[in-house]
C-alpha cells in the first residue's frame, strides 16, 4: 500500500500542475502533538509568492477532504520549496548531480556530521560527494538530511 505521502501527491499533482506549478514533494509529519501536511511546489518561471501558495492551498484543500487519506487532525502548509531544497528523492538527487549539495549525517565520518561538496553520483546505499576535490562516500542510512546548498557567504565563487 502506498504511504500517506505518495497518495496525496497522486491526488493533487494535477490540480497543481493545471495551475502553472509543478509539485517537488510532500511531506507528512507528526511535531509534538501536532500533524503537518507540507506541500511543496515550484513555479518554472520563477519565484513561488504567498498568494501562489494560497492558490494551491485553495485548489487541493477540498480534493484532500473529500479524499480522506488523514484521518488524524492536520495543518495543510503549502510553501515554495526555498533555496536550501530539501532533497529526498532519487529524481531530486538526479537533478542536482554535479551541483553543491549539503548532507547532515547520524554519526560523524571523518569527525564532521555535515559535508558540503559536489554530488558526483549516488546509489542505493552510497552517496558519493567532492568535497576540495576529494570524494567522499557516505552511507546513504547513515544520511539524516540532504539539501541544495546555497552560498550565503559567496566564498565558493
């Protein structure tokens, strides 16, 4: 049985997708007590605004009741995906092959928990990052975060 997560996005990809946006994920999580549905879109032609978001939120919010994947009391958040994107999915790691990713790790390899490098490629158990021109291979279950990398400091340029 699919999870929560890839049934919703089944339902609403093409409502989304018939506003003009595309779907980058869903997340679905418990916080304290409290349960978060988290809609994550982009615009290809640029910047994701609040009433972009209110769009979305518009559109999906009957589908998602009427649907009734959750039956638990939830908070829908629709968002743009942000500079630091999360990435979780092969087809995410596929698009930022050769672009500066950072991996948060469980346990430290090399004494750090965090790498800023160079995806170079991946598979089912290893992802493999240049980190100054060294590759380093980290255990994809040993992984607890990957994200885009933004340069805030612009001290890679």
């Amino acid at each position: 049985m699919a999870s929560i997560e890839e049934r919703v996005e089944a339902l609403v990809v093409k409502s989304i997708e018939n506003l003009g946006y595309q779907l980058y994920d869903v997340q679905y999580a418990k916080e304290g007590k409290d349960y978060f549905l988290r809609i994550f879109i982009e615009n290809p032609n640029g910047q994701i605004s609040l009433e972009d978001c209110e769009k979305v939120n518009n559109e999906i919010e009957e589908l998602l009741d009427t649907a009734d994947y959750i039956k638990e009391q939830y908070f829908l958040e629709v968002s743009s995906t942000g500079v630091e994107k999360i990435i979780r999915k092969e087809k995410h790691l596929n698009e930022n092959i050769d672009e500066y990713i950072t991996v948060n790790l469980f346990k430290p390899v090399n004494n750090s928990k965090e790498f800023v490098g160079i995806l170079k490629k991946f598979d089912n158990e290893t992802i493999y990052l240049d980190v100054n021109d060294e590759v380093v291979e980290l255990e994809r279950k040993n992984i607890s975060l990957i994200k885009k990398y933004f340069d805030w400091d612009n001290e890679l340029n």
